[in-house]
C-alpha cells in the first residue's frame, strides 16, 4: 500500500479498510454496534458526497 503524505507534519490519513478493522476491533473489545456502524456509514456517505460534488465542480466549470 501506497500512502501519500502532504506534509511531513500531517499526521497520516487512516485508510477506509483500517478504518474498518479500528471500529471491528472497538465492538469486539464491547463497543456499541450500532454507533460503531453509523459512524462507518456516515464517514462512507460524507467521502462518496465529496467526490460527487468535485466531479459535479469540474464538469460545470468545464461547460462555461
């Protein structure tokens, strides 16, 4: 896996799949189900309707 940093001092984005395996991990260990897996939907969700709304961004800008 391949991951790029934009700044030294940034820390590092956790990828969807560590993500995934962080909330596994926190309901094995007794954590909530459900807050578990709203809080993956919703970071789901959020990243999907970023990328539609810059794909939407460049397509008008492309139209002018």
């Amino acid at each position: 896996m391949l991951v790029v940093m934009d700044h030294p001092d940034e820390p590092r984005k956790e990828t969807q799949e560590e993500r995934a395996e962080r909330s596994l991990k926190a309901i094995f260990g007794g954590a909530d189900l459900t807050v578990e897996s709203l809080q993956l939907a919703n970071e789901f969700t959020d990243r999907q309707t970023g990328r539609l709304k810059g794909w939407l961004r460049r397509w008008t800008s492309g139209r002018r």
